[in-house]
C-alpha cells in the first residue's frame, strides 16, 4: 500500500507532496471502535444530542433468574432458554404489534396504480404499487430463482423482497453470492444470534453487524461470562428460530417511542438519544420474539438460513472506548447451503495447521505472552529471519536513493495535533503523562520525518528527499482483535516519505511502483492498488485537495497502463491525504 501526504513547511514551496512507500506485511490497521459506524448495525444520522456513553457501571438489573432446567444435548452447564423469558421481550412486542396494525391500515389506505418494472436485462414487469414486492416478481421469474434470492436492489437501494414497491423502477434480484447479498444475509444472521443470545442469557444486546467473514453480536452478560462450552447451546436456540421461519417486519418508529421501546437498553438507549435527531425516525427490524434498533435491510424470514455456527467469542468496549462498559462479542457463520458449512469447516481445519502462531511456536520462531499483550517475543531462529528481511529491505532502500534516518520513539503531543493524528487517532496511541504535559508513543513515523525535513531550510535543487526508517511503532489495538503477528501492538514498520515537488511526482510514483513489484515479487505476493479522495473532515482548501488528486489520477494512469501487462491484479490506487 502506498500513502500519499500533504504537508507545509515554511512556504518553502508553494506546493509540497510526500509519499510513503509501505513495505510491510502487517495487515491494514482499523480501529476496533469503527465498527460501530458500520450502517449494517443501527442508524447513525447524526444528532445535536449531547449524552454521556454508560461508563464502567453494573450492567442489566432484574434479569428473570433460570429455572433450574438443565440444556440437554449441548454440554452446557445452564439451561438451553430462560423460563420465564426477559420481561424486555413483550414490552418490545406490544409496542411494535400497536405501532405494525396503524402502518398495515396506512398502507392499505394508499393508493393503487399500475407501475413498470424494469429489469437489469431491459425487460418490463408490470406490477401494482404498494402490492407488489420484488418477491412477486421473483416468482414470476421462476419458483427455484425466488428461492435462491436474499435481497432486491430498487433504484440502485436495497430493500427487502416483501416490501411493496411504491411506483415505477428498476430492480436487480441478488442472491447469497454477490458481495451485498451476502452481507445482508450475514445481516440478518446476526439478528438470529442476537434472539438466541437474549433467549439462552437475559443479555442487553449492543451491535451486530457483519463482517468480512460473518457477523458478530456484541451484549452485556450480568455476571457470566461467554465460553466455549455455551457455543452449541447457542446454535441450538438459532436453529429452533430458523425452523419457525420467522418472518423479519420493517417498521419506522419516532425518536420518542424507540427511548420507550427500548428503554430497558441502556446501551441502545444512548445510540438512539445521540444519533437519531429529535422529531425523526428511523427503523426497527422484528423476528420472532427480537425487535432491534437496525436500518436494514434483511431476509425474507429466517428460514432462508440452512446452516449456522457460532465460531468464538472475545471481549470488547461499548463503541470501541476502554472508559465505557466491557461487553462480550460472540461471532458466527451462516450459509443458505449446508454444504458450504462442511467446506468451510474443511477450510478452518487446514487453516489451522497453517497457523502462523502454530508454526512460529513449533520452529521456535516466537511466542507472544500475556504480560505483554500484543508484542511479539522473536526467538533467535525468529530473529535471524527478521535481520535477513531487514537487511534486504535496507539493502533495497539504499538502491533507490533513500537516507536512513532514526526519530523519537515518543513525542508531546503537538506535532500530532498538527498532524491531526491527535484529534482523529489518539484512542489507538499510547498516551502518557510527562511533566504535566500529554505524550505519546507514535503509531507512525509521519511527524518525526516531516520534523526532520523541517529541522532547516531546504531549497528545491535537494528535492526529492527520500528518508526510509526501521522505528519500533505502538499501536493500542483493543485486546480481542490481538491475532498473532497480523494485528499487534508493537512493531517495525519499514517506512519511507518521499518530499518532492509537483513536477516529480509522476517520476517518483513509477519507482514506488517498482519498488512494490521487485519486493512482492520476490515473496510471490499478489496486491491490488485503489485510488480514494479526500475524507468529509479534510484539513486545508479544496483547491489544494483537487490538484493533489488530479495529479494522483494522472499518475496512476501512467504507471497503471505500464504494469497491467504484467498479470499483477490491479485495480486502484490507494492514496491517504492529511494536511498538516
């Protein structure tokens, strides 16, 4: 991946840009709290709300107490579903049930008129607004296609495939294998984890997106913690859910009911009070005994889901934040075919006799430890191979011009506030106190190279510099997205910034680009590249932003056009802008 920066320095030049070559073999860092801006889990218009997150306090109080009934056929030590059920479920129903017969009536109240469908292959279906669904014409189709369809796109938006159609458009049917289709299925999957959590533990449910690889549900358990042995009890309340074929019901729901809806809930109570304006609505989805704060949209009904696993567990902060409650998130899998659970089954076992971790312990190559979550203990086996990379980089660098450099390990905090790191980043630094004033250890080597480069006058007859460091980085990554060697607290970063003038960026882009290519050629990696605009929260004028961007277009043109031939899967170019 390569990172292009946007910084000023004493108006040495009226235009400066440097690049970051990043050889690196860490996975992409996301911040474990930006899941919950994921729009799979609630909805987050935004809100002059001003409430304070629930912080470090007992979780749910009256939880309705098990029957003394043990789960049978799961291992597990409780019993399978609590007797009597949490109170929160028919508080939640009578609600939805009063405010679902006033929508029926409006609906049926609207009127009726012939409308054209049209489909991604030109052809035309007549239908009846607010009668006809995307189901209806599923069926038309053909009975084995409606069956394999999960989701609609009208307009180019998803909708559900039993919301009616409210006049004339377009409409795309979409099954488990496209990529939203897929994420939708995983969607409602979640919500079925999320009945069973609260049937098997009285839990407050939190968010519950999906993933990359599936969903997960995030809850507040009252004196118990998940583990393994729940897992098959958990899968057991799922299954009961998918057989009764529970149907999933949109309804919008005013502000003002969604605090009394949910007013059990502290957790959703403070998502619905900051991010949902006064006097608006937003949308909660039903299934069974479940009704849940979520934007949507979903399957048909449970029934669509023919195979479901809970995969692990791990412990995580209410909206990613360490000061707020410490809640637990379990994690599963579905599948409209229980076929693809046996592959993937097969897929996990031979995934894990290829464990990194596995294999870094068995060749005596490193081990992590708990006293030091995150940071990797490299063994003298492991150690020469990490001086062998370490010198071929170095070797690689000092080939193409780069001047090594060494910069702090820590800084105050001003030159990240500069930066911005500091206003957009600080929960992910290791912050410290020193002589009253805020430090940090750093993340990342931006702000010491530009201080390096910043330490002088520097006249354009030295352009380009090109500084490369191996600095030890930290990074606060929350305790359950700690994976071996792919997400860490500490590590090496070799790092290189490129401050050049606008005329050599072209130049300089098509030697990064084969820099890339000889680096991960020579491990046989593949890599695509992306090209991304300016953030919303940009620093600086939208001039300066727009000629960066057009002349990263321009570049990325020009050296694409050169690789392609070379059966590199490219795609576009990523490039991360900050003004400093």
């Amino acid at each position: 991946m390569l990172r292009l920066h946007r910084l000023r320095f004493k108006q040495l030049l009226p235009c400066r840009l440097y690049i970051t070559p990043l050889i690196s073999l860490r996975r992409p860092h996301v911040p474990a709290n930006f899941v919950v801006s994921c729009p799979y889990s609630t909805s987050m218009s935004t809100s002059a709300a001003s409430s304070s997150p629930p912080v470090q306090s007992s979780h749910q109080k009256g939880t309705n107490k098990p029957i003394d009934k043990k789960a049978k056929d799961t291992g597990s030590a409780h019993p399978l579903e609590l007797d009597p059920r949490p109170e929160y479920f028919e508080h939640r129903i009578r609600i939805f049930d009063k405010l679902k017969t006033e929508h029926d009536e409006w609906v049926k109240n609207q009127p009726r008129q012939e409308i054209a469908i049209t489909l991604p292959d030109g052809s035309q279906r007549k239908g009846t607004s607010w009668e006809t669904s995307p189901m209806d014409i599923a069926k038309e189709i053909s009975p084995s296609f409606a069956d394999r369809v999960v989701i609609a796109k009208v307009d180019g938006e998803l909708w559900d495939l039993e919301r009616p159609l409210e006049a004339s458009c377009s409409l795309e049917l979409l099954d488990f294998e496209h990529p939203e289709g897929k994420r939708v299925f995983w969607h409602s999957s979640a919500h079925v984890l999320g009945e069973a959590a609260e049937r098997h533990y009285g839990c407050h449910l939190c968010i519950g997106p999906p993933t990359e690889d599936g969903f997960f549900y995030e809850m507040a358990i009252q004196d118990r913690p998940v583990v393994n042995s729940d897992y098959p009890a958990l899968e057991k309340v799922a299954d009961l859910a998918i057989k009764e074929k529970q149907k999933f019901e949109r309804l919008f729901v005013p502000k003002e009911t969604l605090l009394e809806m949910f007013g059990y809930n502290k957790y959703k109570k403070y998502i619905i009070e900051t991010k949902i304006p006064d006097g608006t609505s937003t949308t909660v989805y039903r299934c069974g005994p479940m009704v849940d704060l979520c934007v949507g949209p979903h399957i048909p009904h449970t029934g669509k889901i023919k195979a479901f696993m809970i995969t692990k567990n791990s412990a995580s902060y209410f909206l990613g934040d360490a000061n707020n409650d410490s809640l637990q998130r379990v994690y599963g899998i579905s599948f409209p075919d229980k076929k693809q659970l046996v592959e993937y089954r097969k897929f996990l076992e031979e995934a894990a006799k290829r464990d990194h971790r596995k294999i870094g312990k068995e060749q005596e190559l490193f081990f992590f430890n708990d006293l030091s979550p995150g940071s990797c203990f490299f063994l003298p086996h492991g150690t020469r191979i990490y001086n062998t990379l370490l010198e071929l980089i170095r070797s690689e660098y000092f080939k193409r011009g780069y001047q090594e450099v060494i910069s702090p390990n820590m800084f105050s905090s001003k030159p990240w506030e500069t930066s911005g790191h500091w206003q957009n980043y600080r929960e992910s630094m290791f912050t410290l106190d020193v002589e009253k004033e805020q430090w940090a250890l750093k993340p990342m080597n931006c702000p010491g190279h530009c201080l390096i480069f910043d330490s002088r006058d520097r006249s354009y007859r030295e352009l380009p510099i090109r500084m490369a460091e191996f600095a030890v980085l930290h990074r606060n990554e929350a305790s359950g997205a700690l994976t071996g060697l792919t997400r860490v607290r500490r590590f090496v970063q070799d790092d290189g910034h490129i401050f050049c003038m606008p005329s050599q960026i072209e130049q300089e882009f098509a030697a990064l680009f084969q820099f890339m290519q000889d680096i991960y050629g020579l491990f046989g990696f593949e890599y695509h590249l992306e090209l991304s605009t300016r953030p919303e929260n940009y620093l600086g004028t939208i001039e300066t932003w727009d000629a960066a961007e057009d002349q990263l277009k321009k570049a990325l043109d020009t050296v694409t056009s050169k690789t392609v031939s070379r059966n590199l899967r490219f795609a576009r170019f990523s490039e991360y802008l900050c003004n400093g």
